[in-house]
C-alpha cells in the first residue's frame, strides 16, 4: 500500500514538472506594444530602423520607401514597398526566405525554451534586467539573445543581443514610446505575391 502511495506521489510529482516546463516553454513576453528607434552600431555609421511592437508581430521601417513585418502567427514575413510613383507592392515570403538584416526585437519572438538571470546593469540611463534567453522559432531554429530590460518601462528591451550561426547582431533601442501601434502599420495588403512568383511578376512586367 505504501509502495502505491509512493508511486502516486512520484507520478503526480512529474506531471507538475512536465506541465510546468511545458508552460515555460510557451509562455510569452508579457511587456506592452511600443515604437522605438532601433540602432544597429557600425564601425562607420550607425544603421537606424523605426520599429514597432504589437503582441508577437514586429515592423521593421528599412525606409521611407521598404518596411518588413514579421507575424510569427502565420510564420510569415512581409515587404512592403512604395515606388516613388506611389505604387506599392507586397512581398510574401516564409522565414527562411526572409534574407535581408533581421532585427534582433523580431529574433526574440518563439517559444521561450530558456531563460537564465544575469543581474542588472544601466544601459541608455535606465536600470535594466539582464538575461539570456534561448527561443525556438516557428521554422525550428533556436536563437540565442542576452537581453536588457528596462525595469522603468515594464520590461521593454533597450538592448539585445543575438546570435545567428557565427553572426552576432547588436542593437540599442532609444525613443521608445509605449503604445498601441496603429492598426494599419500591421494591416497585409490583400493582394500579395508569394516570393518563389516573383519572377513571374518581373517577367510580366517586362513583356509589357
């Protein structure tokens, strides 16, 4: 009988285990949505981006003229694109076609297999939380980030840090606003092409 118990006792005590790890793994980022102007430091200029947050979608402001919305929800990546003609295009593509600079806000968004405390320190005047944190991304690549939150501002990052393969992208995050972006920043257009019909496109374009 006491063996029974025992084994009860274990059993019950891994579902919580596996449950709880199991939660860990899918829990989200709970700071606000906000904008902010993300700064990539080069050796001969810093490279700016406005971007903006809302739930796990991230938009990045290349230019006036290119923005990339990333939606992990649908594992899809956006171009938009306005011609100085103002015509605009949309480009559709999965995460893996995505080729242009991703921007370390985006890389941080994915099921959160790991995260681990590494004490606090100031970066842009304000007191921050640092910590690594590993994330499984919709296309099942694991990325990890060091990350420094602003205890000021609900946890938004004011600094990450990612590493891509042997590439390591570092940005700091100025300006930022917490805010609901407006809707038609994350609004796809309902005409987009897939990216591998591209060239059907261009071609078309060039027999007219």
């Amino acid at each position: 009988m006491q063996n029974r118990n025992r084994m009860r006792t274990l059993a019950v005590g891994w579902l919580i285990i596996f449950f709880g790890s199991l939660m860990q793994a899918q829990s989200a980022w709970n700071f606000p949505d906000f904008s902010a102007t993300q700064v990539f430091h080069s050796g001969k200029a810093d490279i700016t981006m406005k971007v903006y947050r809302s739930g796990a979608s991230v938009r990045v402001d290349r230019s006036g003229a290119l923005s990339t919305v990333y939606v992990p929800a649908n594992s899809k990546v956006y171009n938009l694109t306005v011609y100085p003609d103002g015509s605009r295009q949309c480009v559709s593509m999965n995460p893996e076609q995505a080729k242009m600079l991703p921007s370390p806000l985006e890389l941080t968004e994915g099921k959160i297999l790991k995260r681990t405390a590494l004490g606090s320190e100031v970066v842009e005047g304000h007191n921050s939380r640092v910590e690594t944190v590993v994330v499984l991304r919709p296309d099942g690549k694991r990325i990890v980030s060091k990350i420094w939150a602003a205890k000021d501002l609900k946890g938004i990052p004011v600094k990450i840090q990612s590493k891509i393969d042997a590439v390591t992208l570092t940005a700091i995050y100025r300006d930022i606003k917490v805010a609901t972006a407006e809707p038609a920043l994350f609004t796809i257009p309902d005409r987009c092409t897939p990216f591998e019909k591209m060239w059907q496109v261009a071609e078309a374009k060039l027999v007219k």
